[in-house]
C-alpha cells in the first residue's frame, strides 16, 4: 500500500511539472534467418560406376536477404566451392536450388554447409560420399566337355562371363585345374572373353580332377570364380605320330600354292586310313596358330593338302586321335615367301575365225596374234594359248583346245564348227608374263 501511494505521489509531481512524456510503442525484435530441408538428389551415396551424375543441391531459408551452398572435395587442403543456386519463392520461406556434376575422379567425402545472411547469420553442414561400386561379375554355363576321356585327350572347357548381369567381352579368364587327391587348384591357361562374354579353350586332360573358370579383381570389377566341374580320365592309350611333314616349295612366291604332306602311325597298327588330320600356320612374329584345311589319310597313311602362301611362317599338321588313340603334333616346317616377280602385260590381237559363213561340220581356221609389252613396245611372245567356244544364246564359254604360239606371236589353229557362235583366245600367262583374253569373233554357222 506504501509503494502504490509513493507512485501515485511521483505521477502528481510529474504532471504538475510538464515533464510526463508518452510511454514508446513495444517494438518487435528482429527475427535471425532460419534454414531447413537440405537435400542432396540422386540421395548419397553418389554412384558414379556407369559415368559422370549431375546432384542436385536444395534448400529453404526464411528471413534470409542471401543464401549460398559451397561444398568442399576430398581431402586435408582442399578448399570450398560455390555452387550457383537460384531462388524460388514459397510464401514465406525461398527455397535454394543449385547443381554440380560428379565422375569418377571425384570419389570420396565431400563437405557441405549451406548459409544464409539477414538480420544475423545461419548455416547448416554435413557430408555425403561419392562413390564407384565395382561391377558384380559371375561366371555362368562353364563345363568341361567330354566328361570321360582318354589320358591325354583334348578336352574343351568353355562358359561365360557376365558383369551387371551382361556379358562381359575382352577380359581375361584363367582356366584352372585341381587333381584328384590335391588339394588346390593350378593355371593352365588363359582365355579371352568374346562378344558377349563367352570364352572357350582346348586342354589336355592327364588325370581325373575338376576344372573351373577364376575371373582376377580389376579396378573395375569384383572377382568371381564358376562352379567346378570334374572330367574323369580312363587308361593310358595308344600313341600316335605325324613323320615326313613337309611344306613345299620353299621358298614360294606370295600367291602361289603350298603343298603339305606327310604320313600318320598309330602304336602297334602302323598306317591307318580315314584319320583327320588338320594343318595348322604359325606367321612369323605371331604364337598363334591358326586352322587352314585338313585331310583324311589314305590307305597308306599318308595326307595331302594345298594351301596359299601369303606369309613368311612355319606350317604343321595335327592329329586330334580316336577312340583309344592319343593325338599328336608333327615338327613344324618354316616356309620362306618371297613377292611375286614383276611381269610384262601381254595382249591378243587380230583374232580372226573363217571361213564366215561356214559350213556345219566344216573345219574353221583361227588366227591371232599373241604379243608382249617390252618397255612400250609390243614384241610377238612365245606361249600355250586356249581356245574357246561360246555357243550363240549361251552365258558359257566352253574349252576346245590348246594351241601355242610361236617366237612371232603368231597363232593357227583349226576347229570343226558345228553352231553358230563366238570364238576367243585365252592366254593364261607364265613366268614373264600376265595373261589376257582376247576379243570375240563370230561365225555363223548355215546347214
């Protein structure tokens, strides 16, 4: 009761005194900015296996007059980065949108702070990871076929490798071997993954135990081993050999055919007939072989084949074997090939078939005149020339005979004519020379 007649007394005086000023209007205190809903799309981690991804940077402030994101890349002495950012009002809040691009060069952990200015400051920050998963790889279909075989026999194993469920071409794919009562598996071959990630190899087959496919890890991909699977191997069987394999002639001109013999025996049978035998060229620089033909060998033993030289090499003839024969490989024949010599060009002229008309049955006498290109100037050639016969309305030449020309060039022959039609001659060239063909002469025939 004192306190409230003391303020009553001091609002007397005042009044009384002129000095009562209004009290000021309450102010409203300035409110500091506010951020909320950060997001960062496609969501982290930020896989960047198949490529480069564009992330999408979003956020809202309210009471901001700016705002800016920057993030900061991997590392102790990195600094930050600015991301650009565009304003989008939403009633009272704005909301920040920006974009930056990631690849492979950018995995780790990122930094992030979002700020924002006004009436005081306000900033949000976190991290995200970039990342680039390895591909998840699989090797499906492998087997080793036949699954009984000969000691010594070829097998193929063959399968298929996928990465992110495709298949997965150009890689390297080890073909391993684990022998009945070892306990780990050994290399025996490496292969390369075709199209679609299919591989295949021919082995020999020793002794009983499991095959299998083991994919290495890359710096792309994860490691993967197939399934196992085993080939029994029976007894011992009878050995085989290729003797007397030649290529000739040697040395050959490039163009020109080969011809590749020798003879097959088989342990305690001697020569055999009907046996397959394939011959196989290794180009020199190269260790890879390659099929070219084959041949199945006579009664004695012995097989033939032909092949064109078109590179320096060595040649070889391989035996698979047969049921209780082993197979083999002959000694390899290195064959020289040298460029084909230079040749003239040569030319028929003056082809002429009479008489015209002639008689059926009746003898023709054709002319014509074989000649060769000696630095520009064309000199009579010496050559077996052919003679053709084309009946009229007909598509196909058809051989006669066979004549030569002199020193001269000079060519005579004769011929029944039985139908009407069109007479040339053929030069099939020789060691100096390329050959030529001549024009057509027609002669009708009357009856």
């Amino acid at each position: 009761m004192l306190q409230r007649i003391r303020v009553a007394a001091a609002l007397a005086t005042a009044v009384a005194a002129g000095t009562l000023v209004s009290a000021p209007a309450t102010a409203t205190a300035a409110q500091a900015p506010a951020i909320a809903r950060v997001s960062i799309n496609p969501g982290p981690p930020i896989d960047v296996s198949k490529g480069a991804v564009k992330a999408t940077f979003s956020f809202y402030t309210k009471g901001a007059e700016k705002a800016e994101f920057t993030v900061k890349a991997p590392g102790d002495v990195s600094v930050d980065t600015p991301v650009s950012l565009k304003p989008a009002k939403r009633g009272n809040w704005t909301k920040w949108t920006g974009t930056k691009s990631f690849d492979a060069k950018a995995v780790g952990k990122w930094g992030w702070k979002a700020s924002a200015a006004g009436d005081g400051d306000a900033s949000r920050s976190g991290t995200f990871e970039v990342v680039k998963k390895l591909l998840d790889t699989k090797i499906t279909n492998f087997g080793a076929r036949p699954g009984r075989v000969d000691k010594g026999d070829r097998i193929r194993v063959s399968g298929r490798l996928l990465a992110g469920g495709k298949g997965y071409s150009g890689q390297s794919v080890a073909i391993t071997f684990r022998e009945r009562g070892a306990d780990a598996y050994r290399e025996v071959t490496k292969v390369t993954t075709r199209r679609g990630g299919w591989f295949s190899a021919r082995v020999r087959a020793d002794s009983t135990g499991w095959w299998r496919a083991q994919f290495a890890a890359t710096s792309a991909a994860e490691a993967s081993v197939s399934d196992s699977d085993r080939v029994n191997v029976k007894r011992s069987r009878l050995d085989s050999r290729i003797s007397r394999f030649d290529a000739r002639p040697e040395p050959v001109e490039k163009g020109d055919k080969l011809r590749l013999s020798g003879s097959l025996r088989i342990e305690d049978r001697g020569r055999v007939s009907g046996q397959r035998v394939e011959i196989f060229f290794k180009a020199a620089g190269s260790d890879r072989w390659t099929y070219v033909t084959s041949d199945r060998t006579s009664r004695h033993g012995r097989f033939h084949a032909s092949a064109t030289a078109r590179s320096s090499g060595w040649w070889r003839a391989e035996y698979d074997g047969a049921r209780g024969v082993k197979g083999t490989v002959s000694r390899p024949d290195y064959v020289t090939v040298k460029p084909p010599p230079a040749k003239a060009d040569t030319r028929l002229i003056a082809v002429n078939a009479y008489p015209e008309p002639v008689k059926r049955g009746s003898y023709l006498r054709i002319r014509g005149l074989l000649q060769i290109d000696d630095d520009g100037s064309w000199e009579g050639h010496s050559g077996r020339v052919s003679l053709y016969f084309k009946p009229l309305g007909s598509r196909t030449w058809q051989y006669v005979k066979s004549t030569r020309a002199g020193d001269s060039g000079r060519l005579f022959t004769t011929a029944k004519a039985w139908r009407s039609g069109h007479w040339r001659f053929v030069f099939r060239g020789d060691d100096d020379a390329y050959g030529d063909t001549s024009g057509a002469d027609y002669v009708r025939v009357r009856r």
